[in-house]
C-alpha cells in the first residue's frame, strides 16, 4: 500500500463529499475517491469530521484485491494487453460507483480491519469492494479538514446570506458565477473573507444557534441582526484602604502614648555653654552709673574683703601689684558661689543669696553715707579676688 502524500491530496480537491452511515454505530463517514487510467491507482479519503484516514492503492494492488473479494482467481491474466484492459474497466466501474449517483446504490458495513486501521465494505448486485484506510495522525487530519471541508464550508456559507437570490432557487449558470466570485475575493485575502463571512451579527448568531441546539443546549441564544456599540470604557478602580491587623494597631497605639509622655530620662540635662558665662561677665558689667561711682572707690569695698580673709594669709602676696582695670571691673560685683558654678537644672536657687544680696546694697548705702559726712575707714592690704573656675 502506497503511503498518502500531498499530490493525492490535491488530486481529491476536485471531487465532491461522499457520505455512508454506519448502522450500528449511528456514525457518518464521508468519502473523496479518485483514480486515475493512466497508472491504473486508485485513493480514498475517509473521515467522520474528527479523524482523517486513507489510502492509495497501485495497479496490482486493486487487481489482486479485486480478484479476492469476488472470489477470482488471484493470478493475472496471461496477455498483459488482455490484464491491463481488465484493470482499466474495473477500475472505471469502481470511480462510477464512488459518485454522487452509484455511491446511493451500494451498501455500506464497517468490519474489523485487517491491514489498515479501519475497514468498510461495499457491495453491489454483482461484485464487491473493500477498503482498508489507514490513520493519517492529528496534523494531517486537521490540516485536510481545514482545507477540503471548513473553509468552503465557510465561503459558501458567506454566499448564502451575501446573496440576495435564494440559491436553491438559481440555475447552474448564476449559481457557478457567484459562487467563482465569492471564491476569487476569498483566495486573495482570506483573512479578510473570513471574517467578512463570520462577524456579521446574522451570520454570527445563527451559528451560534445551531451550535447551542446540536448539543442539546437548553437555553437558545436569539439571533439578532444589529449588535450595537457597547460602551468600553474602563471602570475607575478605587484604590482599597490598607488592612490593618490588631498587632500593628497596637503598636500604633503604644507609640502615641510613649509621644504623649516623654521619658525624664530620655531628656538630657541642660548645660550652661561658654555663652552664658560669657553673658554673666557682661552683665556685671553692665552696671548703673550710680553703682560704678561707689564701687570705684576701693576702700570700702577692700576693707569688707580685707575682713571676710582668714587671718592666716600669705603676708607676701599683700604688696603685689593692683591688677589690670578689666579684670578690676569683672571683681567689682560682690562674688558668690552662684556667680563661679554653673546652674544645675531641675533645682530651685537658694533663698540665702537673695538675702546677702539685700546685705551687701544695705551696706554699700551706709558707706555711701559714711563717704559724704566725711568719715574715713581705716583701709587695710589689698587681697587678690579668688574666683572659681569656669566650666565648660
């Protein structure tokens, strides 16, 4: 058996659709034959919509066939011009069978192959035939259905509801012309022809209503001839609020609170810069005039001194010289441990250096006074001013 190729697919374009039901199995077949007179081979095509079968069978082949299906005998005629004119006879009477007309005519069973992968017989009043086709796989299969049975199936589906004649009603004539016109645009752009035949709202629902009631569906689509202009704009997405879990809800909390109540130990202490003591030594200078004139005059200021020192100083340090003008300015305020250290936060000043300062304006009035009536007091050893140090 001659394997099928794409010639023999070719030579079966111009043949038309054959069909046979199997009885037992409800199932339809549909036949291409061709043969040809010149090699004496003949081919079938077999399909049942799904899967596609064939074969190809040469001159001995159909002769030995032939001659065991009805019984002959299997040798050849000796004359090979005798044997040849047999074959072609026999092959001609099976072609008229495989035609619209003969092909009604002939019975048709499907029995259990013995070469091929499916085998049908058909039988006439006086002879018999049997094919053995093979399975030609899924490529091929689909490939041969899309090209002998869909797409015209298609083209003169679109030639139906194109026309505006009833095609059973039209004579061969017109009816070639428009279905060659139909097929010429079709060849060009099939694209373009396919979808022309499918996207019309007519065509289009009709198909679908077919489909849904060959399968049984229990709800029919309508068929419509307008389908309209749906409005395709996009909905404006609205972006969902974040899940929040009870964990991170707590924490949120926990951190409002700790923001509410500062820590005291979070909050360092403050400290007194170079600035502020730069500022205590300007503001001691920043004395009234009043106060300037009084503490210009060394003798009372001294003699109070002289007896705040312990009794123990160096007798040395008595004759040194008087010190510079501006460090004499700096020592003019009356000194006192809040002058020399640092403010300490957090801590109330104390109320005795509120008193000595009362002290020390009562006492500095009364010398004043003493000043003016003309009483001197008894002026002792100058002392060096002691002053803290500062910190920074």
């Amino acid at each position: 058996m001659e394997p099928f190729t794409e010639d023999h697919s070719k030579l079966l374009l111009s043949r038309e659709w054959l069909v046979k039901v199997d009885s037992q199995t409800s199932t339809p077949y549909l036949f291409k034959f061709t043969s040809s007179s010149v090699d004496l081979t003949a081919c079938v095509l077999v399909t049942d919509t799904k899967t596609t079968w064939a074969e190809v069978l040469t001159s001995n082949q159909f002769a030995r066939r032939w001659r065991m299906c009805n019984g002959l005998p299997i040798s050849s005629i000796p004359d090979s011009d005798s044997e040849e004119s047999w074959r072609d006879r026999h092959i001609t009477l099976l072609s008229l069978a495989h035609s619209l007309g003969g092909f009604q005519e002939l019975t048709f069973e499907v029995t259990k192959p013995t070469l091929g992968d499916l085998a049908f017989q058909l039988e006439c009043s006086n002879w018999k035939w049997r094919w053995e086709p093979t399975f030609l796989g899924p490529k091929a299969s689909a490939e041969i259905l899309s090209k002998h049975l869909i797409m015209p199936l298609i083209s003169v589906n679109h030639l139906a509801f194109s026309s505006s004649d009833v095609l059973g009603d039209l004579n061969p004539g017109d009816l070639e012309k428009a279905t060659d016109k139909v097929g010429r645009a079709a060849r060009r752009i099939v694209d373009t022809h396919i979808r022309n035949a499918l996207s019309r709202p007519r065509v289009a629902t009709t198909l679908r209503r077919m489909t849904a009631m060959f399968n049984f569906l229990p709800d029919l689509p309508a068929i419509i001839t307008d389908a309209g202009m749906p409005d395709l704009r996009a909905p404006v997405a609205e972006m969902p609020s974040p899940k929040i879990t009870a964990r991170e809800a707590e924490q949120e909390i926990k951190i409002k609170d700790d923001k509410m109540v500062p820590s005291r130990e979070s909050t360092p202490p403050p400290t007194k810069s170079p600035q502020e003591d730069s500022a205590t030594e300007s503001e001691s200078e920043d004395v009234a005039p009043k106060q300037r004139a009084l503490l210009a005059s060394p003798s009372p200021i001294h003699n109070l001194r002289d007896l705040e020192q312990p009794s123990s100083a160096n007798p040395s340090k008595d004759v040194s010289p008087a010190l510079p003008s501006r460090s004499r300015s700096r020592t003019k305020a009356p000194a006192s441990d809040s002058d020399s250290s640092p403010i300490r936060p957090n801590k109330k000043p104390k109320n005795h250096e509120e008193s000595d300062e009362v002290d020390s304006e009562e006492e500095r009035r009364r010398r004043a006074a003493a000043i003016k009536s003309g009483a001197t007091a008894k002026r002792g050893t100058r002392q060096p001013l002691k002053r803290g140090g500062k910190r920074f």
